[in-house]
C-alpha cells in the first residue's frame, strides 16, 4: 500500500512502518485539532446495477457510534496525510451478489467512500461509505484513551462469478488518482453454479511473525474465503470477558495490518472466542467486534450477537456461532441468548439440509466439542448443540479455543463412529462427524497431556486411548477417558478445504504446518463406500 508521510520528517518516514506512521501522526496532531469533531460519509450514489447501503451500526458503552454527517468543527485534518490501512473483506448472506469492505483510518476524515470496478482503470462507481468511532477510556496509567475509526461499505447488486477491483478513500484521498494506483485491491464474487473452491479456516490467530507466516500461506491456497474460529487478535489478553481483563485497544491497528496483505482480497468470516469479549463495547462485549467487522446480518440477533451467522458459497454452507453462550467453561455470556440462538441454529441447519443446492455443511465456532489439550471439550457445546449437528447431519466442525492441531474420528452418539486415519474417507451420513480443532493461527502454542506425543502424518503413534477432561454445568472439570483423538500436532497450521461439486461432491480436508509441510487430510463424501 502506498503510504504518504506527508507531516512525518523524511529521515523518518522512510524507517516507518505504516501503524508507526499513525501512532507518529497521531501523537503529533492534537487531540483539539483533530479529533474534536465527528466525521462525514457522504458519497456518491451507487451506479446502475450495483447499490450501495449501511452495513448496519454499533452503540458500545464507551461512545461507539456510526456516523453519517459530520457537524462542523473548528478544524481538521486535511485527508492527504491520512492513509487508510487494514483492509479486510466478508461476504454479505449472498457471497454472489454482496461483498463488505472494511477498512480503519487513523484520524477522522470526510466522505468515506469505495471506488470499485471491474477494470482497474474503470473506477467509475463511488459507494458511500459509512465510520464507526469506537471510543476506548484510559484502562490504566500505562494505556492512554484510544479513539479508533472503522470505515464500511456494502456493495450489492454485485455480478457472480466476476473479480472486482476496488478502492477505499476519502476527501483528499483518491484510490483512483494515478500516485494511489498501487493501493487498489481485488475480490471474486462466488460462481452461481457450484464447482470447485477453496476455502481456509484457524482459530485463534493474534499478531506474530507465526500469524503473518500462516497469513502468506493462506493466501498461497487462492481460498474463495477464510474462517476465522475466534480469538482474533488478543487485544484483551486475559480472556475472561470481564473489566478486570488485561486490554489494550491499539493491538487491533496492528493486527487489521498484519492481515490486511491476504484481508483485502480474501473474505474474512470471523465468529467470537473468549478473548473476543471485550468487556468495556456493550453489548454483552461485542460493540468492538461489530464496529470492526461487517459480517452477515442474517443471524438470529446481529445487533447482539454479531459472530452468529450463514451463508452459502457453492454447494457447502457455512454457519458461524458463538460458543460464549453455551459454554461451561468460561460462562461470563453463558445463556445470554436465552436460548434463541440454539433455536436459530436448529432452524438454520434444517433450511440449509433441505436445499437442493447444498451437500456439505460446515459449522465453526470457538471452544472445542471434542479435544484433549490444555481447555480440553466444553461439555456446554456438547449439551447444546451435538444433537443438531446430528439431526442435521452436519459435515465438518471447526473449532480453536487450543492452540494445537487435532482431529477426531468420525464421531457418533459420543463414540467413534469410523476411525479416519490419515488419508481415509469417511461418510456423515453413516458414521458421524469429524472435529477439528485449528488453534495453530499463530498465538502462542499449548500440548498435549503428560505422555501423550503428536501423532500426524508421517509420524503416526497411535493411542488406543487419551486420558483428558470436559467441563461441566458447575464449571468442574471432569476426568473422561476417549478413544476419537486420531491427529495430533503441536505446531503453528492452518485447514485448507478443497471442495468439488458433480454426482459425488465430496470435501478434501488437509492440515498444512506453517512450513507448508501437510500434517493432515481425509475426504468427506456422502454416500461413500
């Protein structure tokens, strides 16, 4: 991204990074010039055949708010020393006609806007752009009151099947003039016809060399998208969901940076894990999630729970949950549904089985339903919601929460169904569902218990049982004995899922470590023999 330093002594601009040169300009424009007014996102209005619209608001308990007009204000920044960073793209509830573009800009600026295209230089469309102004106070004497910028647009109306090339702006900031050129980025709407795809998921990712690595390999899958399975980038490090947590703010700008290299052309679905409860953004510690990402709003509540929500992209539907609400575990936001979230799923998963169009389902959320490192299996996810992913015979769940690789047998009614040894096939509809935990994105990495060694291909030890927990209703943790844990793999490593439609769709699931080595794969095929 071509950054200006207008403002910034060239001596050293030129040893900056991009989060350096915001932190710079921030410290050095006061707070009275800047930031005493709101901000403006007024815009053009969408071209034919592509409409622009909210991507919905956020009201966090310490002044989150969108913004639409800006009052007048004594002074502000002129837009050319503001560079928008860390892109970050999802998909609308119909990945073939709508695309959300995110992005965050370090001082508040006029007229957000999209410029987009399906030729570079053919940026004629401007789309109307709207700010999210989270507003974070001083949570100790080592951490100062952060204000932060979230810009969004929603493009519909969009082409299947078609790239888009795009740009992000604002007054002074043109995407499309000549010296912004090599800032544009790209996106591919999904096919209206199923056919073969790609798409890459891992949990609990943060910011480290680890994450950026895992981040460059991704991209190298050419995913159709990535599943983010919660913990996203450890801003609030201690993870309990309460004011007393250790947070800062600022984590977030230098992780939508790190990201922003496969974000901005790789639609990034994220859903909510523990660290993702930021306890000071109402409600119930997402205002922060939704200020920053613009997910589907097709969820049971999207105002208060914005991590929970489905689409379908081919011939695999994908549905995203929060596990904080079911969990034994960690049970701050346990039942704040009231249930409606459990019912939504039950009703989401039977309109999805029940399209022609769909053979797989895959369900991703947080906490594990079936694992033995160091937080083991929330026996809350199991008495939720284990039932419906059998009733509905869901394909693929995918989990973080432990920061390890590892992958079950086909598991049915709590017990093997099938073993799946590396390489093998196995069919859902006969033998159970594989989980898979994918905590390798790039925190700092857990184990397994006392001698029990990694087990994944090409290093196969195989165990005829596991000695782990699960957590109760009581938040005790219970000693089990278990027979499913079949890979297992203490390294940093991400799911690459290649997905192909025909008479005999079936779904090629691979673990690939962070130097690229594959650890892991089976194939899930419905009706196999």
């Amino acid at each position: 991204m071509d950054t200006p330093n207008v403002g910034i002594p060239e001596r050293l601009a030129s040893g900056m990074s991009m989060p350096e040169q915001h932190a710079y300009l921030r410290g050095r424009l006061s707070r009275r010039r800047v930031l005493a007014g709101s901000f403006a996102a007024a815009g053009t209005a969408a071209g034919a055949g592509l409409l622009a619209g909210s991507s919905g608001s956020a009201h966090g308990r310490t002044g989150t708010r969108t913004s639409a007009v800006a009052p007048s204000s004594r002074a502000r920044v002129d837009g050319r020393l503001v560079a928008p960073f860390g892109r970050h793209l999802a998909f609308g509830a119909d990945p073939r006609t709508q695309m959300r573009i995110s992005w965050q800009v370090p001082l508040a600026v006029r007229s957000p806007f999209v410029r987009i295209g399906t030729r570079p230089w053919e940026l004629s469309q401007k789309i109307t752009a709207e700010v999210r102004d989270l507003r974070t106070p001083s949570l100790s004497k080592k951490l100062p009151a952060v204000e932060q910028y979230y810009v969004h647009a929603a493009l519909d109306g969009l082409r299947p099947d078609t790239t888009y090339y795009y740009g992000v702006g604002h007054d002074g900031f043109d995407p499309a003039s000549p010296e912004r050129m090599a800032t544009l980025g790209t996106f591919r709407t999904a096919p209206a016809k199923a056919g073969r795809f790609v798409f890459t998921a891992f949990g609990d990712q943060g910011v480290s060399y680890h994450a950026l690595a895992n981040d460059q390999l991704i991209l190298g899958q050419d995913p159709a998208f990535h599943l983010h399975a919660g913990d996203i980038c450890y801003a609030d490090d201690t993870g309990h969901g309460k004011e007393s947590d250790t947070y800062d703010a600022r984590v977030w700008d230098t992780f939508l940076a790190q990201t922003e290299s496969v974000a901005k052309s790789v639609p990034w679905m994220v859903t909510t894990g523990n660290h993702d409860m930021e306890a000071w953004y109402s409600p119930n510690g997402y205002g922060g999630q939704a200020a920053r990402w613009s997910l589907p709003d097709n969820g049971f509540d999207p105002a208060k729970a914005p991590g929970v929500y489905s689409f379908r992209y081919g011939n695999v539907g994908v549905v995203a949950l929060d596990a904080n609400d079911v969990s034994y575990e960690i049970p701050v936001n346990r039942g704040y549904t009231d249930g409606r979230q459990t019912a939504w799923l039950d009703r989401r998963l039977g309109e999805l089985r029940a399209d022609a169009g769909t053979d797989f389902i895959v369900v991703f959320f947080h906490h594990c339903a079936y694992s033995t490192s160091r937080h083991a299996s929330d026996g809350g996810v199991r008495d939720a919601w284990l039932k419906l992913f059998a009733k509905h015979q869901v394909d693929l769940v995918i989990n973080g929460h432990n920061h390890v690789y590892e992958r079950t047998d086909a598991i049915k009614d709590g017990e093997v169904g099938k073993p799946v040894p590396v390489g093998a096939s196995t069919d859902p509809t006969r033998d159970g569902i594989v989980y898979v935990t994918a905590g390798g994105a790039g925190k700092d990495l857990y184990g397994f218990g006392p001698g029990v060694e990694d087990s994944y291909e090409g290093h196969v030890h195989e165990r005829d049982h596991v000695e782990t927990f699960r957590w109760t209703k009581r938040r005790r943790s219970e000693p089990e004995t278990v027979e499913w844990s079949r890979v297992r793999y203490t390294g940093y490593s991400f799911l690459a899922v290649e997905v192909t439609a025909g008479t005999r769709p079936r779904m090629t699931v691979s673990a690939l470590a962070e130097s690229g080595e594959r650890v892991d794969h089976f194939e899930v095929v419905r009706g196999a023999r």
